[in-house]
C-alpha cells in the first residue's frame, strides 16, 4: 500500500487557527474538538487520498483539486505524485477562485 506525505501549507495552518479563534469565543472544548477532528481527517489522507472526489470547481480552476469534508468545513487538497499537499480548509459556504489558493 503506498503511503502519501502530507503536507500543510502555511495558509491552511493559518486557516486552521482562525476557524479555532472564531468558535473558541462562544465554546473553547467545541473549538478544540473541531480543529482536532479536521486534523485527523487530514493524517488520514496519507492512506488512500484518492477516495476524496475531486471538488466541484475544478473545471473552473483549471486544476484538479480534491476535498474530504467535516461538518460545515472544507479541506481542499491536491496530489503530487507522493505528496498530498494541503491548500485550504475553508468553510463550506465560502465561493472558491484561485486567487484564495495564491495567499
């Protein structure tokens, strides 16, 4: 079985945070709960990433692009050979354009 690296881009680190920063306000266990789930959704794509579909905008992004989904939030990802390289983790709600892949 071959294993993927995962790796987290500095702007899906940051991501990370504020989703924490935005809910810890109204539930610190909530929003420590939350964050750890998606992280663990994230370690699990070092096995089997390509179970993930490949999100709706790809044809508009012009780049294949693919999601695992918790709650009301996004992890978009992509696969480079033996790398799954973490780009966003967004709110689900939220319009994708490449400019938020660019930060």
């Amino acid at each position: 079985m071959q294993r993927y690296r995962v790796e987290i881009t500095a702007t899906a680190e940051a991501d990370l945070r504020e989703i924490h920063q935005y809910i810890v306000s109204d539930n610190k266990t909530a929003a420590d709960k939350l964050v750890d789930d998606i992280e663990g959704q994230i370690d699990s794509l070092e096995k089997f990433p390509l179970r993930c579909p490949t999100i709706p905008e790809a044809n508009e992004l012009g780049k294949e692009y693919r999601h695992i989904i918790h709650g009301d939030y996004r992890t978009i990802f992509r696969i480079d050979g033996p790398r799954v390289i973490i780009m966003r983790v967004i709110h689900s709600a939220r319009l994708l354009s490449l400019e938020i892949f660019e930060k």
